[in-house]
C-alpha cells in the first residue's frame, strides 16, 4: 500500500472515493488513457480481500467484457477468472425436475467472450496493478468529508483510518457503491418503476445444472455443450421471481434469488432461512443440489434498482457504478453501465482538460446516461409474469438479445458517446425508436403470459446458430466501425427490427388463436406500434410444409430456427385476419393529421 502522510493536502488531478471494481477500473483507465493525470483512490477495505468476497456482480456479458479487454484484461481473465458460457435460462416455474422444464440457452462457445468474475480475486487484482502503474492507494480508510469545489476551486476530500487527513482534488469521482456520498448528499437519487429485491450467498464447491438431472436421462445429457453447462449464469425462473447459479475461479457457487414485489413478499429474501424456504417451495431441485454445501456468507438488498438525476457536473464531479445507478442483474448488466459511466468519466476529464466543448458534453452525456438507465429498466419492470411463461422467456431473451448487440453495444464499443450532441443527433432517432419498440415488445410478452399461461414443456430451445442474423449481430459486438459505418449498421438492425416485431406478433397470434389474440391486440394497442405486415406475408401462413418454408422472408427463418417450428391453433386463420384488420386500423390512423406519428418519445430528455 502507498504510504500517505498529511501535511499539507495534496493536490491530485483525480481522488476517487471507492476502489470496487468500478473505481479500480476508472484508475487503470486513467493511467492507461491520461498518464499525465496524477490518480488517489481511497477504499475503506484493505487488502488481502477474500476470495468472492460479499459483493454480488460475479457474472458480465459483452459489452463491459469489450471495455474490460480494451483496458488490456483480455489475458487476465483467461488466466484468472473464468469464461463464461453465455446466460442460461430454465423459465416456468420449478416443481417438475429440471430436465422436464424448457432449457433455454447456448449450445456453442460463445465468439465475443465474457467472464464470470470472482469479485474479491479481480479486485485483490486490480489494485495490486494499480500500484504498479503509479496510482495513489490509501486502503483501509473511510471518506469523512467532501466539500465540493465551486467555479473552478480544488475539491478537498477528508479520511479517516488506516491513514487520517485530506487531500484536494481537479476533479472528484464517486465510486461509493450503494453508500452514494454524492448521490445522496446532493438528493439525486430518483426511483424506479422497477420494483424488486434480491438476496444472495455463496457455497463451498461447485454446482451446476447437470447435478440436478440423474444420468439415465440421456438426452438431456447429450444436448449441445451439456458438460460445460456449469460455466453459464443459470437461472431457474417462474412468476415474479428467478435464483442464479454462478460459478465462481477459486472454486465457489454463487448463488441467487431475485423476486418482483409485485408477486412475492420481500420478507422472503430477509435472511438466508427465509431465503432457502422461498427456494424450497418454489425451486426444491435447486434447493436439493446445494444441500451439503457450506454457505459462506449472506446479503440481501430491498428495492435495489434506481435511477440518478445527474451523475457529471461541469464543476468536475462524477458518480460511477452503484453510485450512480442500478437496474437489475438479470442479463448480467451492472457491468456494463460501469463502463458506460467510466467511459462517460475519461471523455468529460479529457474535454476539460483541452477546453473542448466541456459543458455542452456534460448535459448531453447526463441525458444519454438517463436515457440508457431508463431503457434497462423497461426491460424489467414488466416482466415478472414472463418469468413465468417458458415460450414468452425465450421470446423475451431472443428479443432482448438482439436490440442489446444491435445498439446499445455499439454505443460503447464504437465510442459513439463521445460525439457532440449535433454529431450524436443522427443516432438519437435510432436510439428512441429502439426503446420505442423493446417497450412495446415488453409489455406484448406481459399480456401474451398473463393472458394465456403455458404449461412447462420438456424442450431445448438454443441460442441462434449460424448462419443466423442473431450472431452476425453477436460477432459484430467485437469489431471496431467509424461512426458513418456504425450509422449505418444501426439503421439496417432497426429496420429488421422493426420487421422482427411483426413476426414475434404474427407467429404468437397464430400460436393462442382469435380469442386471446383479439384481447392481446387490443391490450398493447398493436395499431399504435406502427408496424407494417404486408398482406403477402400473412397470405404465406396460410400454406403449409415445403410451400409456406421456401416463402418464409429470412428473418421468419431465423426466427422459426430459434424458437422451433410454429404450432399452430385450429383458428390460426381467425387471428391472422384479426392481425390483418389491426394492421390496416394502423394505415387508417397514420392517415388522419390529427394522430402523431410513432417512434418520437423525446427518449434522451426523459426524467
């Protein structure tokens, strides 16, 4: 550790309260990026951090696993932590054995990486490296004050601990985690219609999904990359709730319980009684296969997700991480809004610093921010009668999957956050009609698993194989565009999108026949959408084998590939006509002058 000794406070370009994983990553960033900055991080606990240490956050998908490798991880990981085999889901409810329940996951390696990361190993890590690139470490030491700097003046910041005194600071960063200094001193913390909780723990050893299902059930057994299926993030799910197993490199299982306040108590994750007696009733297989394990730790949050107010300030704060925001651990995303807040970080120090357009930058990145907080958090605040629902989960992943690698990937990976607001307008619409369609997708998935409940059924469902319009988007996630070619990509997968949203209503309306489709129609208001069916396409579905195959527009292929071949109500002809009169009642309202047209939600100044 740095030594620290107080005479005078000294003077840092940056002093970041927190060394979690996203504070320690902003300081390898900025040495890496800024050399020339002088970096303090102060964090309250001191080294040697124990393996899978309590925070939760183990498991990262592509986007953060992008930043993380940018920064020159890539070999760490590989030696260090443990690649992750995709995200894999078991929807519907867990009172059958697992191998009667709809599988729903990857059946190859996955070409974009990403980890599952042992939390205490990483950030044990990330600070020794710290050190080594010339950082300023002062462990074991709590931040006591912050008095904020005002036009242009130093921040001074006060510790006590292992080390007491002050130092000053150009500019300050809150990576505080869930303590907030900033966030809740300033009073910006806003809410969320995501209501949720969760609570979680860790077990000596390690346990997969192929120790819930006995080896005479061979099929099951023999699916694509069974014997790797322990290195994914698996999620057992029923209505309005879904537990996790995650493995851990140093040889541990986390494990996980998520539940919807809308559906289940939140005393049912108060504690880890509690929390096996809700995994006893609703998943007792899981609760079978991680008996005999010794638990580690235990900690439960309440009502976790949040949104910010504002996280930059043109008088040279930010608020990373949790300190920032959280939506939900669903698909692994607290990572990455960690790299988007970094990323966001670098830019504004580095536009300060050359006195480029630095106050504009800050109002349009708290607004991207926001609008991305608030995009993440749509994708949850629906969904607890889905969990629920095995045909709509898969339905929802296939969805959720490619509006992720289409847009909000490029976002970061493309460094597209970097552009002024005017160079950025062009990519707002894109970006606003995403949102526009993933709402409406998640409230069709809503009313499509209330309004007609699915038995479980005993089936795979994989993740798209090639060729398959889902990894040419999954691939594309690694490589590098200029901002014109990205322009242009993310054009191209919204108009397939859009196209994507028709079929998911097509065939589903086709699958529960007229009754339940003319109340699902009416209940997300289909109309309003704003999609087009061409009358040919829906004549298509009315033939049938080899005829109606080789008609199919290829991205009803890849969709029937994905989700298996369409079963068919007795009256599929009934809704599809139903479809068809909802389509033409949407040709007759983008006539009439006095109905707005769609795909304008003014997303980037939402509060």
């Amino acid at each position: 550790m740095n030594e620290h000794h107080e005479k005078e406070a000294q003077l840092y370009d940056v002093v970041i309260c927190g060394g979690g994983l996203a504070g320690s990553l902003l300081a390898r960033q900025l040495r890496q990026q800024m050399p020339e900055l002088s970096v303090c991080m102060i964090e309250r606990t001191r080294r040697p951090l124990p393996d899978a240490c309590h925070k939760v956050g183990e498991s990262s998908v592509e986007l953060s696993c992008q930043y993380m490798e940018s920064l020159g991880l890539g070999p760490y990981m590989l030696e260090r932590q443990l690649v992750k085999l995709g995200l894999r889901y078991f929807p519907g409810g867990g009172h059958l054995p697992l191998h009667e329940r709809t599988e729903v996951g990857p059946c190859a390696e996955p070409i974009v990486r990403s980890y599952q990361l042992d939390r205490g190993r990483l950030e044990n890590d990330l600070r020794g490296a710290l050190e080594t690139a010339g950082a300023t470490l002062i462990e074991g030491t709590r931040v006591t004050t912050i008095d904020l700097g005002t036009g242009g003046a130093d921040h001074v910041v006060g510790f006590e601990g292992d080390h007491d005194g002050k130092v000053r600071a150009r500019w300050l960063v809150d990576a505080t985690g869930r303590q907030a200094l900033l966030r809740k001193r300033m009073k910006f913390t806003r809410g969320s219609p995501h209501v949720a909780s969760a609570s979680w723990f860790r077990i000596e050893g390690r346990v997969g999904p192929n120790d819930m299902v006995p080896a005479s059930e061979q099929e099951w057994h023999q699916r694509p990359c069974s014997e790797l299926r322990w290195r994914s993030t698996n999620h057992f799910m029923g209505p309005g709730y879904w537990a996790w197993l995650i493995p851990l490199s140093t040889g541990l299982t986390s494990v996980g319980l998520v539940i919807h306040e809308e559906l289940h108590d939140p005393m049912c994750i108060a504690g880890l009684d509690n929390t096996l007696e809700f995994l006893k009733k609703h998943e007792p297989h899981l609760v079978t296969a991680i008996a005999g394990h010794e638990v580690k730790d235990f900690l439960c949050l309440r009502k976790y997700s949040h949104q910010v107010a504002r996280a930059w300030s043109v008088d040279r704060w930010a608020m990373v991480g949790e300190a920032g925001a959280f939506i939900d651990p669903l698909y692994s995303p607290g990572s990455d809004y960690i790299s988007f807040a970094n990323n966001f970080t670098v830019e504004l120090i580095r536009r300060e610093r050359e006195g480029r357009g630095f106050a504009e930058q800050v109002t349009h990145l708290n607004y991207l921010y926001r609008a991305l907080v608030s995009g993440g958090i749509d994708l949850f605040r629906q969904a607890a009668p889905v969990y629920g629902h095995p045909s709509g989960m898969a339905m929802k992943v296939y969805w959720d999957n490619f509006s992720y690698w289409s847009f909000t990937c490029h976002v970061s990976q493309q460094r597209i956050y970097a552009l002024t607001p005017a160079e950025y307008e062009p990519f707002s619409g894109i970006g606003r009609r995403f949102a526009e369609l993933g709402n409406h997708m998640q409230a069709f998935l809503r009313h499509w698993a209330m309004l007609a409940p699915e038995p479980q059924q005993r089936k795979f469902i994989p993740s798209p194989r090639w060729p398959s319009l889902h990894v040419e988007a999954h691939i594309k996630v690694g490589e590098k565009m200029s901002v014109q070619a990205t322009h242009d990509y993310m054009r191209m997968r919204l108009q397939q999108a859009e196209e994507m949203a028709g079929e998911i209503v097509l065939r589903t309306v086709q699958q529960v026949g007229p009754e339940i489709a003319q109340r699902l129609l009416r209940e997300v208001d289909f109309p309003g959408w704003g999609i087009e069916i061409p009358r040919e396409r829906l004549d298509i579905e009315a033939k049938a084998g080899h005829e109606r195959e080789s008609r199919l527009p290829l991205l009803a292929q890849d969709l029937e590939q994905s989700m298996g071949p369409l079963q068919r109500h007795p009256e599929a002809a009934r809704a599809r006509e139903l479809l068809a009169q909802s389509v033409r009642e949407r040709a007759e309202r983008s006539a009439d002058p006095r109905v707005a047209p769609p795909g304008d939600l003014g997303l980037l100044a939402a509060e």
